[in-house]
C-alpha cells in the first residue's frame, strides 16, 4: 500500500453508502488483513512508516468511505486482493482502531496545555494592563466627530460661532467660509475632536489633504501632533503618518484647520486601513466621544503557530523572548514617561513614594491576575525601593520584573480552578486580555464557584466591545479574510475591477458580518442564507444593482434567488478564484475544512491547472473534471469539486452568469455526509439552505470558535463538549453572541493542565 494512493487514505472523500453488518461483526478479521496486507506501509497502529507512508492513519471519514477507497486502490498495485466483504472488513477495523475522532480520543487523549500568550493576547494584556490606571469611556451609538467653528484661532468659549457633530471630515469651502453668513471667508478656524474606530488589528497611513495649516492628534489629543502642519509654509497639500492600532478599540482624535492667508480653504481626512484603497473616514469609525490615551506597544513579534487551525502560544523561540524584553522595555519608559498621571501623584507629594510603591504592586497584582504573596511583593516591589537610587528607577525595575515574569507571560502555571484562575480563562477567551476590575473583584469574593455566577460574568462580558471584536475576529479568519490580501484580476478581461473595487468589496464583507453580528438574534445562519449586501455606488454599477452612483454603503436585497450570504459574497468568490477564471477547487476546498470542518491534506502532488486556452471550448467545470479524474485526485476531489461546482454560477470576479463558452452553467453538486447520506443541490441558494441546517455545519463551526476563543483542543474538555455546545447553540436559534458566551463559561472550568507544551521554569 504504498504510493501517492495512501495521502487519499488518509484523506479519503469517496463515499459508500451501506455498510453490511458483516463490518462491525468481524474485527479480528478485519485486524489480520490489516496486518498482512497495510502494516508494513502504513504501521502496525497506523502511525505510519517513515520509509513508506510517514503521515498517520487519522482522519473524520465514514467506514463506507474507508471501505470504498481500500476497494478501488489498496494494495498499490494489487487491488484486487482486498475487495468486497474484506475492505469492509479491515475498514471497520481501521476506523474502531485508530482512524476515527473516538479512537484518536481513546489512543491519545487531548490535554490542556500550558501556553504563552499569543501575540495578540501579549498586546492587548499591555494595553489593558496601562489603561486600567485611567478613566474610561464607552462608544456611544452616535457617529462623527464633534465640531467647534470659530472666527480665529481665540478658541474661547464665548466667541464659538457653531457646535455640531460632522459625520465626515471632507470639505471644499473654496472662497467661502466654514460656516458662511456666521464667518467671514477670510479666516476662520475649526476643531473636531471624538475618537477613532479601527476595525481591524493593522497598520493604518493616515492623511490629511489642505492648502491650510492643519494639525492631526491620534491617541494623545492634547499632547504632541502625529501630523503638524499648524505653521503652514510651501505648497504641500498632502500630509501622512502611520500608526499600528488594535481592532474594535477607540482612540482619541483631535484634528484642527485654520484658513488665513490662502485664497481658498479645504480639508479631508483619509485613511487606508490594512489590505485597502485610501478613503475619507467613514461615520461609522468616528466617534464624537472623547477617550483617553491607549499604551499601544509597537514591538515586532514573531508569527503564533496557526499550524492546528487556530493561534497558538505552545511555541518559544529566540526572537519571541527577544521581542518580550522589547516591549516590556518600550513599556517601562512609556510609564515613566506617565508616571504621576498613572500612579495618581504629583513630583513634590509628600507621599509620592508610597504612591509609587501602591502602583508597582498594583501593576503586578493586575499582570499576574491574581494577589501577591508577600515574597512576591518582597522582591518586586520593597527591594527595589530600597535598593533603586531613585524612586522613578524603582518603578522600571519592578515594572520590568513583572513584564517579563512567567506569571505574565503564561495564561496560568496551575492547573487548579481557583477564582483566579477562572477569571482569567474568561477573561482571555472572551477578550485577549487580563481580567477588569468587576472580575477581578468577584475571584476576591469567591464569587465564581457556581455555573450560574460564571455563566453571568460570561454574559456581561460578552457585551463589551472586546469580546465583540474577538468574535469579529474569529469571522475574518474563518472567511480567510486574513489569506485574501492581493485580489487582482485580468485587466483585460476585467478592466473595471481595480484596486479601489476591491477595496470596497472587503469593506461591503467587513459590513454584511457586523450586521448579522451586531443583530438582535445574532443567528450564524443569516451568515450563508442573507440575500443581503452592502453595495456603494461603485459596485453597484459594476455588479449591476440599481443604486444611486454617488451613494455610500447602504444594505440592500441583491439577486435574491442567486445568492446567499458569504457563499456568494463577490469579495469572498473573487478571492477563491483565478486571475480571468472561477475555481471550483478553491470554492471546494473552503466550504470543505472551514464550512463542513472536513479534514483534507495537502495533495500528496502539486499540479499545476489546466490553462483554459489549452481547452478553449470547455467551460471551467469540465476542464477541473478532466484535471482531476485520475484516481489519486479523486480521493479528495470527490468531496470538494461537487461543492465548488455549486458556485460556478459566479465567475472569477464575483458576477453572476448564466453561461460560458456558450454553454449554460451547470451549478449541480452532491454532498455525501459523514453518515452516507447523499444530498442534491442545484446552485448556491440550495447549497447554502442544506449547509445552514446541517449539524455537520453547526458542530464544525461551534468547534472552530471554540478553538479559537480558547486556544486549546475542544476534546480536552471532555468527549462530549462539543455535543453539548452545539446542542445549546441550536436551541438558542444558532445566537452566535451566546455560543461565544457558553464557551467561555465552559472553558473556564478545566481538567489538569498539561505542563509539557513549553519549557517553563515558574
């Protein structure tokens, strides 16, 4: 049984319908075939061979599946030797033994295991560590910025000429004034001042366009400019900066405009988020609420292991541990330099130093989630004053001592349930971050002993804007959002589909997802059923929707009998496309692993595509089927080529047809569950009407947040999680807010944690 064959054992998507009881009643049988005829190639436990088939035997298929493919191709060469009642036969056995999820649970048993924090947890953690230390504020459902008009730069109250809340930041006054028959042309004056909004954890540029002095504060609205062009000198209209900010936070803005000397008077302010075109900001980002200023560590990090499907913190390397002393570096000198602000003091208090010793133990307290022990407090903070010859130089010291303690870095280096320890797993799987301060009050209180106490803390918590953002998250990668960033497509073919398009098209996908989101019902099947999308006047006249060309992103009902949700997100299929054709594999392959949660290898080898001019008269479908008909490809391509054909009604940019090649589309497909059973589709809309109802669907996507959110295999808390998750998630109407919220409060009661993930030295 050795060749290119076995990655299709392994990964095996042919299906049998009916498994004869003779199957399940013969496993010694089963089990002696298996050693005469597969062991030597694939191991005597299915762990595999190094000189013949290395991968193991796992994987989520049927034994009718198994049995089918053992059938047409096992032995290498010799299939005809195991046939019939034997590939049944040694198919159950190999399914009980060792290849189903059961039998993986039985032979190795999931763990919790201990874990750094992720990369994102790491940053948050700082950010939420420093901000605990200031007021805070909540975005409100109001949009825009404030703005204060006035007739000069002598910002007094009294001489304020207009108060309103501008939604966007783009004006062309020309030779009139900021508000005319109020202000004279000549000069005037403006301030908007509210909060920012990123969506996405990123790298954003910022710009600001005026033939005017201006002044950009990001951040930081009283202290220094991020763009200052208040002294106005040259012929520059253009102003940049960047700054790396965290999704779903607020951060503090301050933009002001003074028109004197020049001719006319104008102003925008632009943005280009990650992966997108420069635009004027949105309403939607803008907030007319002030918030104050969030510690934001810039730290390079190297990327978490993603290799299992979701984040994780198990690996620890040179550059990890150099790009922990960074940070902790770079946070030590921003406390510092905030010092009296943050430890609530003054530089001539008289009780400046016992402040400062409050903050240092504080600071700890709140990084290591849980109270100090007097040694703790002993070493990083007492000994420091004492030894420190300045009092500022004690607080880096103790600041640093606690940043890079493992006691920080490590979500928990026991395993037990205490209070703190149950906040903290809630606190992380909800929010990325350390616990606020009404959790942390409640493990002071024991109040986290009982399910209904927990299950309230997951509750509140679910509704603020962190866990929001996570969950928001959760959906990009889930999408594969995060692997679409360079969609381009042939300009001939295509001419109209830039680089602004596509810009717009994430932007639209970016919106569809908060919506079902942000809904009352929050129901995971509005997300492949919705016969809405968000179109702009730009995609509007390029997909053919009857929307004004100057409107803005507004929801409306688009070919409701040809689409549905995500499936046919234009964004989403041009993405999963070729540069001038569709991709039925793509397709495939994606509502496969993330939709269905099927488990496929990588092909065993690589192959490039048929090139349609190499076949100019077949249509994209049948060209795949040529591509892919041998028997080796067909192991897996059974399963993904029938779904993706259900896209096919979409081409390579997203735009519904009706044919190619001068032949009708044929959108026909068949799924075969993991139980056998065999479902007909014709088109996306009944694609999607099957996969909204399935429980494979439900049970996959339940396991991939759960993943997710915790950081941790599903099955190490227990064979029947994910059972019982799932089934509180159907009778909740598939409310995917609850579902993140009855994960978190399973997840914070766990079984021993495996201490053998990283090399820690408590």
């Amino acid at each position: 049984m050795k060749s290119v064959c076995h990655a299709g054992l392994a990964a095996l998507m042919v299906v049998s319908h009916v498994v004869p009881t003779t199957a399940a009643e013969e496993p010694n049988r089963g089990a002696e075939i298996y050693k005469q005829q597969c062991a030597s190639c694939h191991g005597g436990k299915g762990e595999g061979v190094a000189d013949a088939y290395a991968n193991p035997l796992l994987g989520d298929r049927s034994i009718g599946e198994l049995a089918r493919y053992i059938e047409k191709t096992m032995p290498e060469g010799e299939p005809e030797k195991c046939v019939g009642d034997d590939a049944k036969a040694v198919a159950a056995y190999i399914h009980e033994a060792f290849y189903s999820p059961t039998a993986q649970a039985r032979n190795q048993p999931a763990r919790v295991e201990l874990s750094r924090l992720t990369v994102r947890q790491y940053r948050q953690s700082l950010t939420d560590l420093v901000e605990s230390f200031r007021w805070s504020n909540r975005v409100k459902e109001e949009h825009g910025l404030k703005g204060e008009y006035w007739k000069d730069r002598k910002t007094r109250k009294e001489d304020r000429v207009q108060e309103r809340r501008d939604p966007v930041i783009s004006f062309q006054y020309g030779e009139e004034s900021s508000v005319p028959g109020q202000i004279e042309a000549k000069e005037y004056f403006t301030r908007w001042t509210g909060s920012l909004i990123a969506p996405v954890t990123g790298e954003y540029e910022f710009v600001v366009r005026s033939e005017n002095a201006v002044g950009l504060w990001l951040n930081d609205m009283w202290g220094k400019a991020v763009i200052d062009a208040t002294v106005k000198s040259g012929d520059e209209k253009e102003f940049k900066t960047s700054m790396f900010l965290m999704g779903g936070r607020a951060y503090g803005l301050r933009l002001e405009h003074f028109k004197s000397r020049e001719k006319t008077g104008s102003i925008e302010l632009l943005w280009k988020p990650p992966h997108q075109q420069l635009e004027v900001i949105p309403e939607r980002c803008l907030s007319p609420e002030h918030f104050a200023e969030q510690f934001v560590v810039t730290t390079t990090f190297p990327p978490d292991d993603r290799s299992v499907g979701y984040e994780r913190g198990t690996a620890i390397s040179k550059a990890w541990e150099e790009a922990i002393i960074s940070a902790s570096l770079e946070a030590s000198v921003y406390i510092d330099e905030h010092l009296n602000e943050l430890a609530k003091t003054k530089s001539d208090a008289g009780d400046r130093v016992q402040k400062l010793q409050e903050f240092c133990a504080t600071f700890a307290e709140r990084a290591f989630r849980r109270p100090l022990t007097d040694e703790e407090r002993q070493v990083i903070v007492t000994k420091q004053f004492e030894t420190a010859k300045h009092p500022d130089a004690a607080v880096q010291r103790s600041v640093l001592l606690s940043l890079q303690s493992p006691y920080f870095l490590y979500r928990e280096l026991s395993g037990d349930n205490s209070p703190y320890n149950v906040a903290s797993r809630l606190s992380y799987s909800l929010w990325d971050s350390i616990p606020d301060r009404e959790l942390f009050e409640a493990a002071r209180k024991d109040q986290l002993k009982t399910p209904e106490q927990i299950r309230n803390q997951a509750e509140r918590m679910s509704r603020d804007p962190r866990a929001q953002a996570k969950l928001r998250e959760f959906l990009h990668q889930w999408l594969k959002l995060d692997q679409l960033q360079d969609i381009s497509k042939d300009s001939e073919a295509f001419p109209d589909f830039t680089a602004d398009l596509v810009s717009d098209l994430r932007t639209s996908l970016y919106l569809f997802i908060d919506d079902v989101l942000q809904s009352e019902s929050s129901d995971f099947r509005q997300l492949l059923l919705s016969d809405a999308l968000f179109l702009n006047g730009r995609l509007a006249k390029f997909y053919g929707a009857d929307v004004p060309a100057d409107a803005g992103f507004q929801k409306v009902s688009f070919e409701p009998q040809s689409r549905a949700g995500v499936l046919s997100h234009p964004f989403l299929l041009a993405g999963l496309a070729y540069h001038s054709t569709s991709s039925p594999i793509h397709r495939g392959v994606f509502i496969s692993r993330h939709i269905l949660g099927r488990s496929l290898r990588t092909p065993p080898v690589a192959v490039a595509p048929l090139a349609p001019d190499l076949h100019p008269d077949l249509t994209t479908r049948e060209r795949v089927i040529v591509q892919t008909s041998p028997e080796m490809c067909q192991s897996c391509h059974s399963l993904v080529n029938p779904l993706g054909f259900g896209l096919e009604h979409f081409d390579a940019v997203g735009r519904f047809r009706d044919q190619e090649k001068g032949k009708s589309i044929d959108a026909k497909g068949t799924y075969i569950t993991r139980s056998g059973q065999e479902v007909p589709f014709n088109g996306v809309r009944e694609l999607a009407e099957f996969l909204a109802k399935d429980g494979e669907t439900h049970a996959a996507f339940v396991e991939q947040l759960f993943q997710f959110l915790v950081k941790q295999p599903i099955r190490a808390y227990g064979d029947t999680t994910r059972d019982e998750l799932t089934q509180h998630f159907v009778e909740n109407g598939f409310n995917i807010r609850r579902l993140q919220a009855d994960i978190a409060a399973k997840a914070s009661w766990v079984p021993a944690i495996e201490k053998t993930a990283a090399n820690v030295s408590p």
